[in-house]
C-alpha cells in the first residue's frame, strides 16, 4: 500500500505542469522585410479563442527597434501549430534579440487572462535570443 502511494506521488510530481510553449523557429528575409517562423504549442490544458503576444524587436547594438503584436488566433488544447508573420520594413540580420514584453489576449473557457504570460516557455532554433 505504501509502495503504491508513493508511486502515485511520483507520478502526480512528473506530471507535466501546463504550459503555452513557444519556439522562436526561424527569421528568413521575405519580399516584405522579415517573416519570422513561430511553433506554439497549447500545453494549457483548454482551448485557446485567441492568443496575442507583445514582443519587443533588438536590433544589433541591443536598443529595441520596434514592439509589434503577434496574433496567433485561436490554438486548441494539445495542439501544436505552426504560424509565420511577415514583419514590414524589418532587416532580420540587424535583429538580435526578440523579448515577449506581454500577452495581450489569452482567452478561453475556464483560462485566467494571465495564463498565457504566467505559464509561457520560450525557446529558439533562429540563432536570435529569444525569451521572458
């Protein structure tokens, strides 16, 4: 009885905790300046109607260039998505950093607006920094 106990806390302790995760996945010069390659996966364990993010653009000597929303619209429960966005007038050479400054929407049923903010994880695959 004892060995089973602990076995389901180990468990309960393994489990992961919820969590928005989003990859900067890359920044490739389009005809319209910069179009940057997202995967956000909804690890928050509800549907999301929509997610929006503030992020704050560096350029190469760390003074922010720009803040721009990224709307990544609806994401369902446990779904990964891949979502693009073209960011006009943006060399992604002069950009060296990419800092999410606030979740501007997080809705959905049951999902307290600063979910998104207060569970995200960040990671790149762009070379860029990337993150909180």
């Amino acid at each position: 009885m004892l060995c089973a106990t602990m076995a389901n806390a180990v468990a309960q302790d393994a489990a992961p905790s919820p969590a928005l995760v989003l990859e900067l996945n890359a920044a490739q010069p389009s005809d319209k300046g910069c179009r940057f390659t997202f995967v956000v996966t909804n690890n928050l364990g509800a549907e999301l109607s929509k997610a929006a993010i503030e992020v704050a653009l560096f350029n190469e000597a760390g003074v922010v260039d720009r803040l721009t929303v990224l709307d990544f619209k609806e994401l369902p429960a446990g779904k990964t998505k891949v979502t693009r966005f073209d960011l006009p007038g943006t060399d992604c050479a002069k950009v060296s950093r990419v800092l999410i400054n606030n979740a501007t929407d997080c809705v959905g049923q049951g999902v307290e607006p600063s979910a998104c903010l207060r569970s995200l994880q960040t990671q790149s695959k762009s070379g860029i920094a990337f993150g909180i």
